[in-house]
C-alpha cells in the first residue's frame, strides 16, 4: 500500500487530513504525519502515525521526513513572504526522495485572482508544476471560520462590516476542504489535476441574516468602500499596512476572486458541502 505524507500535520488542516486518512482505511503505519515539534503530535503517535520532524524553514530535515513516501500534502505554510521558498524546499526534498504524487493546498482561482495573498500560492504552483511529479492543486476557497470565529464580534457590535460590494465569497468549513484533500490524495485522476474548491457561495448580507436567524440577535451588514474600511480598521487600531492587506481581501471579493461555480468540493466529498447556517450553528454551540 502507497505511504502518505501530510505536511503540517499538527496544524488545523494538516490534522484533520490525516485523521480522514485513518477514518478512510489507510493503515496507521502507512501515514507520516511531518510536523514542526514532533512532541505537539503525540496524539497522531499513539494512534500509530509515523511522526516525522519536517521544517519548512530548515530543508536539512527535510529528506528524511519525506524518505519513503509515495504521496505527499503539501499544507501551505503561514508565514507570508517566506513561503514560495519554505515550499520549494518540500518540493525540492519529495523530488529527490521519489515521492510520486505531491498534492498542495493553494487559493481559489489561482489562475486570474487579484487576492492579496495569491502571488505565493501561484510561485508554488509553477514551483510544483516545474518538479515534473505528477500534481494535484487544491485551490481552496475561504474557510468559513474566517467568519464563524468573528461570531461574538458580530453579536456585539450588531454589525458584519466590509468592503464586498455585493460580492459572494465559495466557503466551507476547514473540516470539508480536509476530507477533499484526503480524498484527492487517494485518488487516481491523473497526473495534472486541478481542483477548484468552494462551497455554496453566500454575501454578507445573507451572512449577518444567516447570524440573526440563528442566534436571535439582529445583525445587520454595512459596505463601505476599500479606502473607508481601511481607514475603519486603523481607527480600531490595526496598523495602516494590515488595514489595507484586510480591505484589500475584501476588494478582491468584490471582484468575484473568492466565488466558484466549480462542484468539485462537492464531488471530492460525496456529499454537498456545509451550509453556512449549519456552520454558524456549529460555531455557536
């Protein structure tokens, strides 16, 4: 049976893929879990996972991490400006090892996104696609935490505030793009696939509706322009490059960079991926 690598096995993603592969029948011995602190996946060790140490930002631990292995999830890292040389190194160290299908999460739409946080995620893709392995990009859509975890902030204030325009974001929670990354490193679909990942696509008006139905308390959603949301958020104290990185994420949504029709987060799943209301339910309990 093929070795399975997940990269960042410890983080919230890297985790739950390798417990999908477990729940999916794949021997315990079959899986490396390739962790920063090897110590934080102690949980992974009982079960039987192979734990390996694998830094990112020390490739000298790289090659024995990925010695063996047949497939490989390359979890994005989370240290912008680092990361298109963090990640070739893993590619580097999976192209030297053998490893004969590598697997890496990148954004929604990769291909035209004006999304801030892009232009790592598309150095990584050429950087996978100039490896010569067999690959599969799994551009992930916004993880509907990134609203859910701001439930108090929404309640409290009585507001969703934002510079969408009308725009609709393709959000699941983390939990499905999990499964769909065990799925798709499980599977055969050939050697250049790429999977456009996204759940039912929602605005930020049905958003604060979707909170108010759910919790009982109103919330309404106000749209400001870039510039003004920007200005916003450095009057609640963010400094002016994060507010503008923040307003921008925004803008690109405006511009439709986080929407997709694709069902390929459907079909990856077997099953429709979560609403959003079922979501916030989650997040509320």
């Amino acid at each position: 049976m093929p070795t399975y690598a997940v990269t960042g096995a410890t983080g919230h993603l890297g985790h739950r893929v390798v417990e999908e592969l477990l729940t999916r029948g794949v021997p315990a011995s079959d899986v490396v879990a390739v962790v920063r602190t090897p110590s934080k996946a102690a949980d992974l060790a009982a079960r039987g996972v192979v734990v390996r140490e694998g830094d990112y930002s020390r490739p000298e631990t790289l090659p024995a991490a990925l010695a063996g292995v047949d497939r490989l999830l390359l979890v994005s890292g989370n240290e912008p400006g680092q990361r298109v040389a963090q990640h070739s190194a893993v590619i580097d160290a999976a192209q030297a090892a053998g490893v004969g299908r590598i697997a890496y999460t990148s954004i929604l739409n990769a291909d035209h996104t004006s999304n801030p946080l892009a232009g790592e995620h598309q150095g990584t893709e050429q950087a996978v696609r100039a490896s010569g392995l067999p690959f599969t990009l799994l551009r992930n859509g916004w993880y509907t935490e990134n609203y859910t975890g701001q439930l108090d902030q929404y309640l409290q204030r009585g507001e969703v505030v934002g510079a969408t325009d009308g725009g609709k974001v393709s959000a699941a929670p983390r939990a499905d793009y999990a499964v769909a990354a065990a799925a798709a490193l499980l599977s055969d679909d050939g050697d250049e696939v790429v999977y456009e990942l996204g759940g039912p696509a929602f605005g930020f008006d049905e958003l604060a509706a979707t909170v108010s139905e759910v919790t009982g308390t109103t919330v309404t959603h106000r749209d400001l322009s870039v510039d003004d949301y920007a200005a916003e958020l450095q009057q609640a104290g963010l400094d002016a490059g994060t507010a503008g990185f923040v307003a921008a994420l925004d803008g690109s949504i405006a511009a439709g960079d986080l929407e997709t029709g694709s069902e390929d987060l459907a079909r990856l799943l077997g099953r429709p991926a979560t609403p959003l209301a079922d979501a916030v339910r989650a997040a509320r309990a």
